[in-house]
C-alpha cells in the first residue's frame, strides 16, 4: 500500500523566498531534516509553487497589456489628445504588445 506523505508547504514556501538554486534544493532540504525518501515529493511541490507564481505574474502582465492596449485603442480612434498621436498610436501600442507577449512568456515558458 502507499504511504502518505505530508508535505510542509512552510517550508516550500521559505526555500521559494530564499531564492535557492535548483541544484541546491536537495541538499536544502537533507539540512532541514526530511528523509530521503520525500525529497522528490518535496521538490514536485516547490516546482510547482514556482511555476503557480510565474503563470500568476503571466496573467498580471497580460492584464496590464490588454488595458494599454485597450487605452490606446480608444484614444487613437477618439483623437483625445491631437498632440500626442504619435505616442499613443506607435509608443502605447508598442509598449502594450511588448507587456502582452512578455505575460504569455511567464504563462507558457
């Protein structure tokens, strides 16, 4: 039969925070007490927390994206501000796809 293993997320979240290499998290984790057997468990759960923090910054950043370009959408087709067309036509859309597309890195990579 399989054995439960109860993983602390405490002390995922602390080697998270710490910045610690991958490398090194085996060798963290030996220091901190948990038994060789659970190490890999251990290891799925703080790739895991790593990547749910990345896809979360992801979909900020396409959030963020999408209203600048959303904003610079209707203030081109408004011609709210004569004076600065140019900005907002070529400066804010360019900005906004670079935010967009950074965000789908975060989400996808």
């Amino acid at each position: 039969m399989a054995e439960t293993i109860s993983i602390d997320e405490a002390v995922c979240q602390q080697i998270l925070s710490s910045k610690t290499p991958a490398e090194s998290i085996e060798q963290e984790l030996c220091k901190r007490g948990i038994q060789a057997t659970h190490i890999a468990e251990y290891i799925k759960t703080i790739r895991r927390m790593r990547n749910a923090k990345r896809q979360s910054t992801g979909f900020v950043c396409m959030a963020a994206g999408a209203f600048l370009g959303f904003l610079s959408c209707v203030l081109t087709i408004t011609h709210a501000l004569p004076d600065m067309f140019n900005f907002v036509f070529y400066g804010l859309t360019t900005i906004a796809v670079c935010v967009v597309v950074l965000g789908l890195y975060f989400v996808f990579e």
